[in-house]
C-alpha cells in the first residue's frame, strides 16, 4: 500500500500550496515540501528490501479488467533509483524556487504545478502496468505545458509551451499504439511479466512496428534528433522548471523507459542500429550546437541534449557493461546539470542577464557561484577526479571497442569529436561567464546570492565530488544493482576507479581535452564560420508545418461547412448515395418472391394524386401560397395511403398534424415574402435534381427489394396482436403499444414536445424586446387587407363547433385503448378548434378568455404520466406497470351498462393529452402574439366586429398597445 | 348488385380526383385551387365511406369524420389568410 503512497501523497499534496499561498510564502513552500519529503521517506524505507534482499515489492488492485489496465505498482532497482532522484532532486528544487521565484509569480500555482509533475513521474517509475505507464506519462507531458508556459505573458513562453505539447504529445499517441501491441504480443499488460518473455516479443512478425513506435516515443520524450528541437524552446520555462525537468527527470523518461524495456526490445541489428546511430549522432549534433549558443540556458539545452544522446548511445550498445556506463551516467548527469542550471538561474537572478557576450569577469565579484560551476562543468567536460570523468571514461571504453557496420573506427572517432566539443562549451560556459575582468555594465550589481539560491546545487556538488574521488564505496554497489535490475540478470563485472592502466579511453580522453582547449582558443574564428553557414531553424519550420496543417483543415471546412443549407443536404445526400452504393455493388442482389398485392383504380388514382401533387411543390416552390396548398394534398394522400393498410391511427394523426403545420406556416408567412427570387445557377439546380432523383431511386428500389422478401426475423407483430387484449387490456394494438408496452418511450416523448414548445416560446420572447421588437413595431404588411376582421358568421360558426369538436375528441380519447383513436389525437383536435376561437375572434379577445396557463397544462400533462408510473411503483412494481380490469355495474333504472373496461394507460393518455394540447397552444399562441404587435395592428378585446347585441354607439376598438 | 354499385361510384370518385388535381394544377389564381384542395378533401372523405361499404367495417367512419372537420378548419385559414393576412388577429 505504501508504493501508491509515494506515487499519491504529491498528487493529492498539490491542492495544499494553492491553497497555503494565502499565508505567505513561506507557508506555500512547506505545504509543497511535506507531501514531497513524506513520499522520499517512504521511498528509502523500499531501500533495504530492493538493494539489500534484492526483493521486489509490489502492489495490484484491480481495475478496468477489459482492457488490461490495473493500477499495479512495483519497487525494483531502475524504479527505485529514478525515483530516489525525482523526489531527492524535487526536495532541493522545490527550495531553490522559493528564493528564485519574483514576488509576483504566482507561486501557489507554480508548486501546485510542480507536485502533480512529481507525482506523474514518480508514477511512471513505479508503474507496473504499462497502460498505467500511459496515463501518467501523458500527464507529465501535460504538467511540463503547464510550467513551460508558466510567465504566460510572454509569447516565448507560450509558444515554446506549445510546441513542447505538440511533439511530446504526438509521441505519446506512438507510444501509446507501440504499448499496446507490446501488451497484445506479450499477452499481459505487466512489466514485470512483460520483461521476461523476450522471446516471445522478438520472434513476432510485430517486432520491428512496436520497437520503432515505442522508441518514436522515447525519442520525442527525451530529446534525441529529429525531435531535439523542442528542448531549447523549453528554456523560455523559469530556471527551477529546467532545472528539474528539463535536465534531471523528465526528459530522462523516454531513456528510463528505453532501459526497462531493454531486456525484451534490444538485441544485435534492428535495436543496435536504431538506437545507437540516433543516440551518437543526437550527442554530435548537441555537442556542435552547443558550443555556438549565447544564450547560458541554450548552451545547457543542447548539451543536455548530447548527454542524453550519450545514454542513448550507451543503451544501444546492448552489452550489460554498457548499460551500466548508462545507469552511472544517468545518475552523474542528474547531479552536475542540475547544479549548472541551478547556477544559470544565480547567473541570471543576480546579474540580470544570461547573455554570454554580456556577461564575464564574475569570479571576483560572486566566488562561491564561481565555485560551484567550475565543479559542475568541469565534470560535465569529463575531467578528472569528478564523476563525469568517470562515466565518460566508461563510455569511451565502450565505445572504443564496438563495431558499426564492420567498422571500428566509426564510433571511436565521432565520440571523440564529441567529446572534443564538450569539454570545448564546458570551458566557454566557465570561463566566459565568470573569467576575465571585471565589466561595469551589468543589468544588476552581481553579488553572491542568498543561502537559499546556492545551497542546494552545492549539495548536488558534494555528490559530484564525492562520486568522482571514491566511487567504489559511494556508487558502485548502486550501479550493480541497477544494472541487474535493468538486464534481468547478473551484474556484469565491474570495477568504478579513477585509473584502469593505459586504455584507448584515457587516449581519447586527452584527445578531447586538448581539442576543446583548442577550439576554446580559436572560438572567434569558429563563431565567424558558424555564422555563415546556413541553418535550419526548427522553430521556423515548425510553426511552418502547423500553419500548412491547419490551412489545409479550414479549407475542407469551409468547403463542407459554409453555412449553406444546400451544402449541408448536398454533403449529406452525396455521402449517403456514395455509401450505400458501394455496399449494394459489392454484394449480389435479386428479387424476393412475396406476390404483389392487387393494383385497382382507385389505387392508380391515389397514387398519381400523390405523385402530382408532390411535383407541383417541387416546381412551384417559388410561389408560397401555392406550395403550400399542394403540400397539404401530399399530407391528405398519404393519410388515404395510411387508412388503405390499416393504419388508421396513423391516418387521423397525419391528418391533426397535417393541419396544425398548415395554420402554423401560415402564421409565419405572414411576415415572409410570398414570392421568393431563384436562389441558385441552373446548373447547381441540375446537379440537385439529378442527385435527388439518384437518392430517390436508391431509397425506392431498397424498400422494394425488402418488401418482397420474407425477413428471415419474426415480425414484432405476432407477439403484440397476441398479447394486447391480455396485457393491456385493450384491442386496438398501436394504442396499446404506444402508452403501454412502450410507454417509457412516449412519457421520453411528451417531454421532449414540452421541452420543444417551451423552446419555441422562449425564442419568440426574445421577438418581443429590445431592437428586434423596435423592427417589429415598424413593420407593415405587404398585403392588400379586407375590410372584415372578425366577421360575425366566422364567429358563431366557430363557436357552435367549438362544444361538438371537444366531444369528438373526448369520444376520441376514450375509445382510443379499443378502437382507433387515443389521448395524441384528441389532444390535436382541442387545440385545433381552440385556435380557430384564436382566429375568428382574435387574439386579443381569445387570450383573454383562457384561464389557465399552457405552460401549466405541459408540466400538469407530465406530472399525470409521471404519477401513473409512480403509482405502479407504490405497488411494488416496475414504473409505468399497467394494470387493466373490467367490471359489470349493476342495472340502473332499467339501464344495463354491459361490460365497462377501465385501464391505468387511460390516466397515462390523459398526461399525453394535456402536454400535447399545452404544447401546441404554446407554439401557435405565441406565432399569434406576433401579429399583434406589428405597425397597423390593432389589438381588439371584443369578440367580432359588429355584435348585434349590443348597442351601435358603444362598439369601439381599444387603442393600439 | 352492390358491387356494381360500388365499382361504379369508385370510377366516378376516381374521375372527380382526378379532375380536382387538374384545376389544382391550372387554376390561374389561388382562389382556385383552395377551392381544389378543398373539393379533394371532399371526395378523399366519399372514398373512405366507399371502402368501408365495400369491407363491410365501421372502423373507417372517424376518419372520414375527422377529415371533414380538419378540411373545414384549413380551408377557413387559407381564406383568412388571402383576406387579412394574419390568420390571429
């Protein structure tokens, strides 16, 4: 449990300094320092059981068995290192920043950040399951943004922060597919199972896929070319960010993974080609760079980036001596980058600048800075008796004898001229910063800095001594053990001193310090030819690449996307033909055997009735008034259609409906132009015309082809005809579906019609104020208006109609359960002889004479089917149970009633009534309300024009609102 | 007997539709084809009864009904709507 503790307690620590920054400082450091410094102790107490016993703890927990992935942890040699250094190096970093942070950086924010990167990495190290692995791996790209960008007020910062994204990211996709085929071959997602199937993974035809995605990866992680150029533009981070996770932890991520994987991914030729070649030229192409940059955190980049490149190298070489050189390299570079970048950020902090050509002659006025970066960059050249001399001396040996396509020179040379190059910018960093005399124009008035910016690299820089003078007692029992961790193995058999006898290394070495202090001495006319030769800038070509990319993306959206309902239905409909018709080609096709049903008269009529009046829309949908007529024909033949098989309910809601579009389109054309200008070429109406037809053709001959073949699945009918009387109690079959066996389904649909009608009339409230109710208010009609408004035989028609039209629809909706009919229906045809009050005695009038909110009427309608279902629930049954009886009242006067039926689905119809009638009244009312507020409008309060009844002098129109 | 009857109406609500979507389709102002539009609905609602006689059932009595009642409302909204404009006034 306690191996999640140190992978949990920074993560859930990083809430405390964003919350203690309102106390101070000082107070926000400590809350950071507690969750760090509890995880690092935890972590020691593994030491005993890992390098002592050589156990290895684990933990497991289940978690999405599906896919693998378990939140599984486990403590071995490489885990326990990289995490002794990620929390060691943490702690130091955490007090360096308080010191280097200005007072107006918001510093809770920064170790907020600062922690949950921790925790991140620490989880990579410790991660048993290599989806796990993923996850925080993505989110240490994601906390690196978050401090990249941390002075988001520069556009260095942001961009560089990008970029750093973008690539990291794009090699966590590879990464990410490159894992989950190891996983897939290997047939666990466990490392620590994982790592000993070796030949299980090398002998699969995936082999050379998962090792080149999986090192995509690692190279995007940790810096190694192409994928180098992200790093320098990492720098615009504040210094504590680089030092920490652009030099020590997370940039050695992708080489942390690289070793533990090394057991099952390395091996002769595919490994050893790829990963050497790129790691020594990586450590070449740094190494040059390096030596030519002025900025002091640039020259640090890219010879952090040659350093990685040396451990890339040394992972390549696939020998376990060599893995070893890497393990103890590893462990140097942390301490003595680390330092340095520390040192750049004193540099900087107190003399105000970075530049090279600004700065020099610092010795005499900052000693002890002095102090710590000559040790520091003298290790990192590789001179003796510190500890970089002695990896590199390890690293040259090794690199002395391996063979690079039958030769043997190639590698000795170029690590050479590597490392000729590197003791040449470690003696530029030292020697141009701090040598020479003093200047008089440096930004601030460098003096030594506070014990808080220079304690912790000298801590780093004990280390760096200590290592170098007596490393057998210090590091060598250490690198053992991780080498036998790493290679699954027996640690090779080796021996850390300053002095192996006269070796081709010490040759090499002293090759390369007198060609660095030769380069060191001819830097002027080196830096002129460097400035001459062309380079290819990355940022350039970047931001280059990104640019093409999302031209090309807004292109096809704008082809796609203009804002065009043509294009939209043109896209939709060419899609959709495209599809299906490559389907249909690519299977062969034939006809069902189904025998037709009889073609009669009246059939052939119906049919060109349809078929003609849908032509007449089509060509005439210029002339509004027009369309819409012939459109309501279209809806009458089809309800005709309907009713000639059987769907009768289907016909008399096609019909409602049909009717309420009609009052509700010409409500709105009211306002719109009744004739309409051609929109489009002829040529596109062509093209139209003929995609309509070919999409028309398609979904025809679809449904003939299914409608004359016998399904080889039951139709759903046989079960409903059998089961309505007995489980609904009621014979009319669509009935009893709709509001009982699938009443779920329709209580989902009032709602939605609630929801839509309460939108409709939320959209038109926006009509009635502001500029679009002024624009409103001065609009006048285009028609030539008669004289009557409300004529009186309008009137009394309507309002005779109006009793006999709510009878039909209450005889409509109680019969619906047996006979066609239901609670939709009824509901259409009360609204319909509702808004026709509407009309023929005005809106006015009509608003006033209904007393009950339509709002009301939709949550009363739902709360009604709501309480139906309740009250199935109260019956200890599942919502919306129905329950349907019968009994036989006694005679009455004579009277015998027969058999009465009652069923629950009536309450459940009476619901959808209500919130149909209320939805309907909702839209169609305020349509109405629109009218009334026009220029010439006059809102009236009596019912029509000249009533009869009252006297002549005492009619009048009230005055407009 | 019947049947003859029965075939014989047909044929003539048959004609009778046919004739209504021809004025539908000339008739030069749009007078003229409300008219048609509610013409049709009549003779949709003769042929409904006709299929009923002729499958013997009652079940297709509220359609034609209802057809009747909803013909009337429409044709009332589009006459509202070439004389005033604004069927809600």
């Amino acid at each position: 449990m306690n191996i999640a503790l140190i992978v949990l307690l920074p993560l859930l620590g990083s809430v405390l300094p964003a919350l203690m920054i309102r106390s101070g400082r000082n107070s926000c450091v400590a809350s950071a320092a507690v969750p760090s410094f509890l995880a690092f102790s935890l972590l020691l107490t593994h030491v005993p059981a890992v390098f002592y016993f050589g156990t290895t703890p684990k933990v497991s927990w289940p978690w999405l068995a599906s896919i693998g992935l378990h939140v599984e942890f486990w403590v071995d040699g490489l885990g326990l290192l990289f995490a002794t250094l990620i929390l060691g190096i943490g702690l130091l970093i955490l007090i360096y920043a308080r010191s280097y942070l200005a007072a107006e950086d918001p510093m809770g924010n920064f170790y907020c950040y600062l922690l949950i990167f921790q925790a991140a990495m620490v989880g990579i190290v410790l991660s048993d399951n290599v989806i796990l692995l993923m996850m925080f791996w993505e989110l240490t790209s994601l906390s690196s943004f978050l401090l990249i960008g941390f002075w988001s007020h520069l556009p260095a910062g942001r961009q560089g922060a990008r970029m750093a994204l973008t690539v990291t990211g794009g090699g966590g996709l590879a990464l990410l597919a490159g894992v989950l085929l190891l996983g897939q071959v290997a047939d666990t997602y466990r490392i620590s199972e994982i790592i000993t199937r070796r030949e299980l993974i090398q002998s699969s035809e995936w082999y050379p896929t998962i090792l080149m995605l999986i090192l995509v990866g690692c190279f995007t992680k940790s810096a190694q070319f192409p994928f180098h150029f992200w790093l320098p533009r990492a720098m615009a981070a504040p210094t504590p960010v680089s030092a920490y996770l652009h030099s020590a932890t997370m940039v050695k991520a992708g080489l942390f993974l690289l070793a533990r994987l090394w057991p099952v991914l390395q091996n002769d030729h595919l490994w050893f080609y790829s990963v050497a070649s790129i790691g020594l030229l990586t450590m070449l192409i740094g190494a040059i760079i390096a030596l030519f940059q002025d900025d002091l955190k640039g020259l640090l980049a890219y010879s952090t980036i040659s350093h990685l490149g040396l451990i890339t190298m040394l992972l390549g070489f696939a020998t376990p001596v060599a893995v070893s050189a890497a393990v103890f390299h590893i462990i140097n570079h942390a301490t003595f980058k680390a330092a340095l970048f520390m040192n750049a950020g004193i540099v900087d902090h107190e003399a105000g600048t970075r530049d090279l050509k600004r700065l020099g002659g610092l010795m005499w006025l900052m000693p002890v800075t002095a102090l710590i970066a000559m040790v520091a960059a003298f290790s990192m050249a590789g001179l003796p008796p510190l500890n970089g001399y002695l990896s590199k001396e390890m690293m040259l040996e090794e690199a002395s004898h391996t063979k690079w396509m039958d030769s043997k020179q190639v590698i000795p040379t170029l690590v050479t001229i590597a490392a000729v190059f590197s003791v040449a910018y470690s003696f530029r960093y030292v020697f141009g910063v701090f040598a020479g005399r003093v200047r008089h124009d440096y930004p601030h008035h460098p003096h030594d800095p506070p014990p808080g910016l220079w304690w912790p690299p000298t801590l780093l820089i004990v280390f760096v001594i200590a290592i170098g003078l007596r490393p057998d007692i210090v590091a060598e029992s250490l690198v053992k053990s991780v080498t036998a961790a790493v290679i699954q193995d027996q640690a090779p058999d080796i021996h850390l001193k300053l002095w192996h006898g006269w070796t081709p290394a010490v040759t090499m070495s002293g090759i390369a310090v007198g060609g660095g202090v030769v380069l060191c001495l001819m830097y002027l006319l080196l830096r002129k030819v460097w400035d001459i030769l062309p380079r290819p800038d990355a940022k350039f070509l970047f931001d280059a690449l990104v640019a093409a990319l999302t031209r090309g993306c807004q292109l096809i959206n704008d082809f796609v996307h203009n804002g065009s309902q043509q294009r939209y239905i043109f896209m939709t409909i060419a899609t959709t033909i495209a599809l299906a018709g490559w389907a249909f080609a690519s299977y062969p096709w034939a006809l069902g055997e189904r025998p037709q049903n009889p073609i009669t008269a009246p059939l052939i009529v119906g049919w060109i009735l349809v078929i003609g009046s849908t032509m007449l829309v089509v060509i005439n949908y210029r002339n509004r008034l027009y369309a819409l007529i012939a459109l309501g024909v279209v809806g009458l033949f089809s309800s005709i259609g309907f009713v000639y098989v059987s769907g009768i309910d289907l016909a008399l809601t096609q019909v409602s409906v049909e009717v309420v579009t009609i009052i509700l389109m010409l409500l709105t054309l009211y306002f719109l132009p009744k004739h309409s200008q051609p929109e489009s070429l002829n040529w596109v109406r062509l093209r139209d015309a003929c995609l309509g037809i070919a999409a028309g053709i398609g979904m025809g001959g679809m449904s003939w082809l299914m409608m004359t073949r016998n399904w080889s699945m039951e139709s759903i009918q046989g079960y409903f005809l059998a089961n309505a009387k007995s489980g609904g109690g009621g014979t009319n079959v669509v009935n009893v579906i709709l509001v009982d066996f699938r009443g779920f389904d329709t209580f989902g649909e009032i709602t939605v019609l609630g929801c839509a009608g309460l939108a409709i009339f939320a959209m038109l409230e926006g009509l009635f104020r502001g500029k679009l109710l002024s624009k409103l208010q001065c609009w006048k009609p285009d028609v030539v208006k008669t004289a009557d408004r409300h004529p009186i035989l309008m009137v009394v028609v309507t309002r005779v109609l109006l009793p006999m039209a709510i009878l039909v629809g209450m005889f409509i909706f109680f019969r619906g359960h047996n006979l066609p009919g239901g609670g939709f229906i009824a509901a259409l045809i009360v609204s319909v002889s509702l808004i026709m009050q509407y009309m023929a005695s005005g809106f006015g009038w009509a608003a006033n004479q209904i007393r009950f909110k339509y709002h009301g009427l939709i949550g009363g309608g739902v709360l009604v089917a709501a309480a139906t279902g309740i009250g199935a629930m109260v019956g200890d049954r599942p919502f919306l149970t129905s329950w349907h009886d019968h009994w036989h009242p006694p005679k009455f006067m004579g009277i015998d009633f027969g058999d009465i039926e009652a069923a629950s689905a009536m309450a459940f119809d009476l619901g959808v009534f209500l919130t149909v009638i209320g939805a309907v009244m909702l839209a169609l009312a305020q349509f109405s309300k629109l009218g009334t507020l026009t220029a010439d409008s006059r809102v009236n309060q009596t019912p029509m024009d000249c009533d009869p009844s009252r006297s002549f002098s005492s009619q009048h129109h009230s005055p407009k609102h | 007997m019947m049947q003859l009857a029965i075939y014989f109406c047909y044929l003539a609500v048959s004609l009778a539709l046919l004739m209504n979507i021809w004025r539908l389709y000339i008739g030069p102002n749009v007078v003229d084809r409300v008219m048609a539009a509610d013409t049709l609905v009549i003779n949709s609602m003769v042929l409904l009864i006709l299929y009923g006689i002729q499958t013997k059932t009652t079940l297709y009595f509220e359609s034609a009904l209802l057809l009747a009642m909803f013909s009337f409302i429409s044709t009332v909204a589009y006459c509202r709507f070439l004389m005033r404009g604004d069927i809600v006034e």
